[in-house]
C-alpha cells in the first residue's frame, strides 16, 4: 500500500524537536538518572543485596530513557499533513488516534494521525502503524519474536511470567495467545513464499540429508519405545544408512558437512 503525502501547514498535533535538542535533553536525562544510581550504590562494599539493588536500577534508568526517545522518535516521524493519498485514492486526516505500544523497554503511549476517506466504507489509514510494521500489533516485533519462542516450549501463563521477569513490563497471557494466533495467520498466508526462501538458503543436498523425526518420548535412536505413544519413523534418503540418536520431539534436517 502507497502512501503518498500532501504537505500542508497546520493540522500538526505534535511540536517539533530538532534531532539535536532530543540528543541533548536525554543525555541531561540519562546523567541525572545515572547519577542517582550511583548515589544509591555508595561506596560501600557491594553485597548480593546492594549488587541487586544495582542491577535493578540500571535497568530502570535504561528503561526509562528508552521509553522517552522511543515516544520522542515516533512523534517525530509521524509527518503531519491534511491529506494523504492510497493507492490514488485520498483520506484526509481525522485526528490523533491514541494507543500503547509494549516494548522492550515497557509500554509506551503512542499519540498517532489517522485519516480517513468520505463516505460509509471509505479507507482508514494510520500512517505511522504502516511505517513501524505495528498495524494490528501491540508487542513490538521483537517482544512478539520472544513470545513466540516460547510459546514453542511453555504455556501463556508461563511465557508471561518469564517475560515479566525478563522485561520492565511482561505481556499479559491472554495478549502472547493473540500474538502468536495472528503470527501463525500470517505464516500459514505466506507458507509458499517461506518455503521457497527455506529451498533457496538451504536447498538439500543432492548426496542425500537426514530428516529425524520423533513424537512424545520415542525418536528413531531409543532402543527400548514406549508402546503406549505413536511410533515416529525417520525419512531418510538413499545415501544415508544409519541416523543418529535425537531428543524427544526432535524434528531436523542433518547439514551436510
């Protein structure tokens, strides 16, 4: 989808800060905050407790300041304008549409232009959601990235705690779910075009490769298979005689030295 921006004065809901001023105004930030840290800590000999103490309040201050340049950059780069153009069609802008946006360094208010066409079904555009890939999205990229990963080895409920513990502010069960069912749409929407990329970067081997696979507690290498769960057979090319032991529930292509 092509955006193409009218430029205009007027209609801005946010003031401009040159790159410099920002720069300036979180360094002054981070070397109060810091400062405090270090005021905390004292000169005293560090303890499991104080050494903690530390810890958590570098990562408060480095969250903090995230935060700020985070929200600071977005207001900047959401170009104000009456009106842009959509695939040749016009939207004009509606107002500062409001959400919050789960990062890695917490969660954030995101202030954002909205345009809209004329009429009942006319199209709805937030341009700075298409810019930063967060249409639909409340996890950045990279906080989802980790919710997927572990949803492939944990439950919601466990992912979540794990994540509260890891980040400022963890997302909720129910939200991890909602991001992994909308991840696993859009994989099976592009499972073709996944699948050529997977070929082209790692075509297999003409000599022959190993596809190992196992369910539950069995795998091609267990000598004793429990007869209670579904027994997994290996597909192995010509080439190959034999295949190596591999753990529980272990699905993978041998590379070809």
């Amino acid at each position: 989808m092509a955006i193409d921006v009218v430029i205009a004065r007027g209609n801005d809901p946010h003031s401009s800060t040159s790159s410099s001023e920002l720069v300036r105004q979180l360094t002054c930030k981070f070397e109060q905050e810091l400062c405090k840290v270090v005021a905390a800590v004292g000169s005293e000999e560090f303890t499991p407790s104080r050494f903690g103490n530390a810890l958590s309040g570098l990562r408060t201050m480095l969250a903090s300041i995230g935060r700020d340049a985070l929200t600071q950059l977005l207001k900047e780069h959401d170009v104000a304008s009456p009106s842009i153009e959509v695939d040749g069609r016009r939207a004009r802008f509606r107002g500062a549409s409001k959400c919050e946006w789960l990062t890695a360094f917490g969660k954030i208010p995101v202030s954002r232009r909205a345009y809209r066409g004329d009429g009942p079904r006319a199209l709805s555009v937030v341009p700075l959601d298409q810019a930063c890939g967060m249409t639909g999205r409340f996890m950045t990229p990279d906080v989802e990235e980790m919710a997927a990963i572990g949803m492939a080895m944990l439950t919601a409920n466990e992912v979540s705690l794990l994540l509260a513990k890891t980040l400022p502010q963890g997302p909720s069960a129910t939200a991890i779910q909602n991001a992994v069912r909308r991840l696993g749409t859009e994989i099976e929407e592009q499972r073709e075009a996944i699948e050529h990329t997977i070929e082209s970067e790692a075509p297999l081997s003409r000599e022959g490769d190993t596809l190992v696979g196992g369910i539950g507690e069995t795998n091609s290498g267990s000598d004793h298979p429990n007869p209670t769960q579904p027994q997994s057979h290996p597909a192995v090319t010509p080439s190959t005689d034999q295949l190596p032991s591999q753990p529980p529930g272990h699905f993978a292509r041998n590379p070809t030295p």
